[in-house]
C-alpha cells in the first residue's frame, strides 16, 4: 500500500481512538480472552460492514499481532490484535446520471483482548487486490509457517493481503519485517521465502515499501 495512505489512516485512527474509545457497531467484552480468533472476527466486521454500507464493499486487508516473537520458543499463535481494512463506495446522487461521481470510504476495524472500534475515513485504499478466495485460516496458516524449513523471522507481525505486482497471485499470509518474510498461500497452503507476486520479475518489491 502507499506509506501516504498508511500513515494518514493510522494518524486517523489514533485521534479517533483517543476520541471516541467505543463504536455503537460494538460493546466491549467482558470476557478475558488470552488469544483473539481471526476468522471470527473477519466474519463479524463483514457483517457489520453488511449492515453498515447497504450494498457492495471490498474486504481489502487482516493485519495480525501475535503475542510472542514467531523466533521465539514461547510463541504458540496467540493473537493479540486484529485489524481488518475494506473499502466501498458512495454514489454521488446530487449529480446527473451520465455523470460518475463518487466517495470512497475505507472502514478500520481495530480488535484487541480488550477493545473493538471502528474507523471510517474518505480515503483510496492502494496496493491491494480485493479479497475473495482466502481458504486458509490464520491458525492453519500459523502452523504451516511453524512447521516449514526456513529460518522464522523476528516478527510479532502477520498481514493477510492479496498484493498487487506484476505477478498474479493468491492471498498470502506475510509473516516477517523488513529483512525477512515467509510467505503462506491463503488457498493452497503453499510456504515459500519469497514473495509469489514478484516471482520471475526483476523487480523483488515496490521501492521502499514493505508488505
């Protein structure tokens, strides 16, 4: 995605957050929980994004936090954060037909042990290819990383995203920081080192950007 765009979301999502600590799209659980369930809480924020827009939208990106280093012995897959980015668009209805107005809105949905919110801001969301075909779960996605040949990266972070390159490709599972990532097939399971979507292009990744 654009680092313009990230930055300007997170910034958005700070304020909001100091500013409005709940969403009337959630309550606060008064469950202690040691490890959030990604699947269910992408099911849920798609469902309020259903009830929310009314009609179309695009799930875009699941950003995962994981209570332990992956490198690390005591990491066993606890999630400590969710976040879930989608997109969708308002028509203009104060112009004529012929003429192609719209808004963009990008929805937030933040999780953690203890909080959830949302953000909605008017913005474009870039460098993902909408998501439709995710088969894997986190967990299983988690264990086949655990179990693959590769050194694990220092990294307490996971992005689910379906890249956009010159390559297609299917959702990954990217675990790993700036100088090291394992690759997870959302669909088939596949592990790899290196990213599907620049495979065979002289190009290895977007100019100071990182997955």
């Amino acid at each position: 995605m654009k680092k313009k765009i990230w930055y300007s979301m997170i910034m958005c999502m700070c304020v909001m957050l100091m500013t409005c600590t709940s969403c009337d799209l959630f309550k606060k659980s008064t469950e202690t929980k040691q490890s959030l369930n990604v699947s269910e809480l992408v099911k849920a924020d798609k469902d309020q994004m259903s009830k929310h827009v009314m009609g179309e939208y695009k799930w875009f990106e699941t950003q995962i936090v994981l209570k332990d280093y992956l490198d690390t012995e005591v990491c066993d897959g606890s999630v400590v954060e969710v976040n879930n980015v989608f997109e969708y668009i308002i028509p203009d209805t104060t112009v004529a037909d012929s003429v192609k107005n719209f808004d963009i809105r990008v929805c937030l949905f933040n999780h953690t042990l203890e909080t959830n919110n949302m953000v909605e801001v008017s913005d474009l969301w870039l460098g993902d290819n909408p998501m439709e075909d995710v088969k894997l779960s986190f967990e299983d996605a988690y264990k086949a990383v655990m179990a693959a040949n590769y050194p694990k990266p220092h990294t307490r972070k996971c992005t689910l995203r379906k890249e956009v390159g010159p390559k297609a490709a299917n959702p990954q599972y990217i675990f790993g920081n700036r100088t090291a990532q394992l690759y997870v097939d959302a669909v088939d399971g596949t592990v790899r080192d290196t990213n599907p979507v620049y495979e065979g292009s002289k190009v290895q990744r977007p100019l100071g950007e990182w997955p």
